[in-house]
C-alpha cells in the first residue's frame, strides 16, 4: 500500500525544478550479511562536509525448508524452545531459522575527500509482524510459515558449515565496527564519475550480532548523470569480507554489488527515488540453495530539502529470492550539508 501511494504522487506530480541529491543510502539489512562492509552508493550533492544519519528497521522472517518440516511437525505456534533448537540442529544438515526486527543507526561524517561511519545495532521481536502478515493476506502472497511461530520475538537458530547457533532472544544490541573510506569524483562529459575506497575495522574482535571480527575492505565505481528533473544513477562495488556473523562463518570472499536509481523532482524542494539492488550473498559454502542465492531488493523513497537540511523515508521490499533478505524495511534520513 504504501508503494502504490507513492507511485501515485509520482504520477501526479507536477513539472518542477528542484536540486537533485542522488540515490537512497540505504544499507543491505540480510542478517546474515549486515555485519559486513557494506557501500551504499555515492551521493550526488557535492559539499565540503556533512552530517547523515539514516536509521533502518527491518521486519526478517526466513528459514530454510527442512527447519518449516520441523515447525509443521511440532503442531503448536509458540516460540522455539532449546528443545526445537537441538532437535533442528540434530538434523545432520545446513539448516537455518532468523525471525524478528533489526534496527540500525548509520552516522555518518564527511569532510572533504574523507568519511567515517559508524553504526548502531539494535535487536528486538519487534511490532510489525502482524502488519507484513495482513500485507501478505492482502493480495493473497501467503506467509510462509509465519503462522507456525509466535508473533513478534527474536529468535535464530542455524546450523551451517559445522558451526551451530542458537539465538532464543535478542542478541545484544551496540556499536559495530568503524568504516574509513575516501570519495573523490571526476567530470566526464554529461556524466560525473565517482569513486570509493572504503575499510571496516574490527578493533573489538568477533562480537555476536555487532561485529565478523575480521577487517573489510571494499572499492565502488559510481556513474551520475542529471536531466533537468531525472537523475539516473549507476554503481558497482566489490567487498572483500571475512569473519562470522551470528557465529556463522562467512569465508574470505569477494562479495560484488550492483545499484542502479532513477530521481525524479516532484516540487522545488522534494524529490522521489526508485532503487533496484543485487549482490551475491556473502554466505556461500552450504547445499541450501535459498540462503546462497543472489539478494535483489527495491526501494522507493521520498526526500526533501530546505536549506542545508535534508529529510526522507524509503521503503525496500525484497524480490525473486524471499527466503534470504528481509520482508519489508523502512528507513529514515537525516542530514546536513556543509559549505
């Protein structure tokens, strides 16, 4: 519903100028993948410093095949208890379960050529379960097998390359890792080319739900090009990322990702975005087919500015592969532009 509402603003909108930001800085939420460097794709708005903050919640509800037997078997819809957790690990094959809310603050602090991130983890049952499950009813999508388990708890368990976890309630929630990273930009005819170079540091360690433990290193290619009112928007990135997430090992790997947004002004001073995402999952040694699948996410956005303040909201729904990215995830931005 409330993509249609505003596609429909878009479709109302009169002609209008307005200064063109660029695309949706929004992080990929897939719990098995949130705690690796990760490149939203380069502003469009140049500046000498500036303030973002971008807070995400993301509703999660994923299980591998052989974990939605078990739940059919057990014949009640309450939470998982150690018992289901050693019974789904006894299994003697890769499995997987994460249901609940992650919410994550992105702060983040440019000068120049230089920028620092940091992120804020926050773990919780949550309260849009019952909101995601009357979409899904809806338009008839079915919930594949949210009936099975109790409303709106934390709860993971997972058994993958040999290491098993269970989580039964929120892990704890705080600061991740600090990324560095330097972004410079180039003109090139009617497009502007834009480069990253980005590190993610593990000072701390390992740290269940916060951080791999091991450093990320990443570089991304963006092109920019602007229409008058439309903005097209295209970037690529390789990460290199190690480590554990949720104690699952993720490998030494090289992870790509793929963005592309279209902007369009609405009013002087307000704009939307629609945004398509893929990457590989960063989990990829295991026979499930659903968790090793490639992620592809949509967002759509509205965002306006006044002054040297900027303010918005998105929201990203999953595609193709539903059994390794998140249902539905809102995000918030905040920021301000320097001289």
């Amino acid at each position: 519903m409330i993509f249609k509402a505003l596609l429909v603003l878009i479709l109302a909108a009169t002609p209008a100028q307005a200064q063109l930001m660029g695309p949706l800085r929004v992080r990929d939420m897939t719990p098995f993948n949130i705690l690796r460097l990760d490149m939203p794709p380069a502003p469009a708005v140049a500046q000498g410093w500036s303030i973002e903050a971008v807070l995400s919640r993301t509703n999660v509800f994923m299980m591998s095949d052989n974990v939605k037997d078990h739940l059919d078997q057990r014949g009640t819809d309450d939470p998982l208890t150690q018992d289901d957790a050693e019974a789904i690990a006894a299994l003697g094959e890769d499995s997987y379960f994460v249901d609940g809310e992650i919410g994550l603050l992105d702060l983040t602090f440019q000068y120049g050529v230089a920028y620092l991130s940091l992120s804020v983890y926050d773990f919780t049952g949550g309260f849009l379960d019952s909101t995601v499950e009357g979409f899904h009813d809806s338009f008839g999508l079915g919930n594949a097998g949210r009936d099975l388990v109790a409303r709106d708890r934390f709860q993971a368990v997972a058994s993958l390359q040999g290491q098993r976890v269970a989580f039964l309630a929120p892990p704890a929630s705080g600061l991740g890792d600090p990324v560095i990273g330097m972004r410079r930009s180039w003109p090139l005819r009617s497009w502007t080319v834009v480069l990253d170079g980005a590190a993610k540091l593990a000072l701390r360690g390992e740290r269940p739900g916060l951080s791999t433990g091991s450093n990320d290193y990443g570089l991304q290619g963006s092109l920019q090009r602007k229409l008058g009112r439309q903005g097209i928007y295209l970037s690529a990135s390789v990460v290199h990322t190690d480590g554990k997430v949720f104690g699952v090992p993720v490998g030494s790997r090289v992870v790509p990702t793929l963005t592309a947004a279209y902007e369009l002004s609405l009013t002087r001073r307000t704009n939307a975005v629609l945004q398509l995402y893929a990457s590989e999952s960063a989990v990829r040694d295991t026979d499930i087919d659903e968790i090793k699948a490639n992620k592809y996410q949509a967002s759509l956005g509205l965002r306006s500015r006044r002054g040297k303040l900027v303010y918005g909201f998105a929201l990203t729904e999953n595609l193709v592969n539903f059994q390794n990215t998140p249902d539905v995830g809102l995000s918030l931005t905040l920021g301000w532009l320097g001289g």
